[in-house]
C-alpha cells in the first residue's frame, strides 16, 4: 500500500480506509445462499509468517471471505460470517494433500 500511496499522493491510511469501506459494503452487499461449494486457499499476507485464507466460491469466481490465519478456526470464522449474512451451515468435506 506504502508504494500506492507514493504513487497516487495520498496517505496510506486514507487508502487504508477507502478500501476497506469497499470491502466492507461489497460483502454486505453478496447473497451467500447459492454458494454451494467452497474452495480455500491459503497465502501469505505479509513477510514473515502473517497468514490469510481466502474462500472462494467456484461456481461464481468470486471470494466470499476472507479470514487471518490458515488453521482450522478460519473455517469456524467463515462459516460464522456466511451464516450471519444469510448462508446455509455447511459440512467441511476438507481433503488434506499427502
């Protein structure tokens, strides 16, 4: 963001800000009751060992969360956020590669 905030002249956390408030209504705005399947994965957010899992549907192409960590308790944390926005309690059918 600090190399955006170069770019465009603004301070980091006005962008900061910006984009979250985009975010932040892009998810309000979803209907998660259609997503059916779930495809995860998980990414460094920044260097070191910061972590994020994103949680795509795959139907749609789009992400329909996002949570810090890739354990187990980001697929508790989204299923809370798909099921206060209106989404079905889902199973974890999760294959681990060997």
């Amino acid at each position: 963001m600090s190399a955006v905030s170069r770019f465009v002249g603004e301070h980091d956390t006005r962008l900061w800000r910006i984009l979250h408030h985009d975010v932040d209504n892009a998810i309000a705005a979803q209907d998660p009751s259609y997503v059916t399947k779930i495809n995860t994965d998980e990414t460094s957010a920044k260097r070191g060992h910061n972590y994020i899992t994103l949680f795509m549907d795959p139907e749609r192409k789009n992400v329909i969360c996002v949570t810090k960590g890739k354990d187990s308790s980001t697929w508790i944390e989204c299923k809370k956020q798909l099921e206060a926005h209106g989404g079905h309690s889902c199973h974890s059918g999760r294959k681990r590669s060997r």
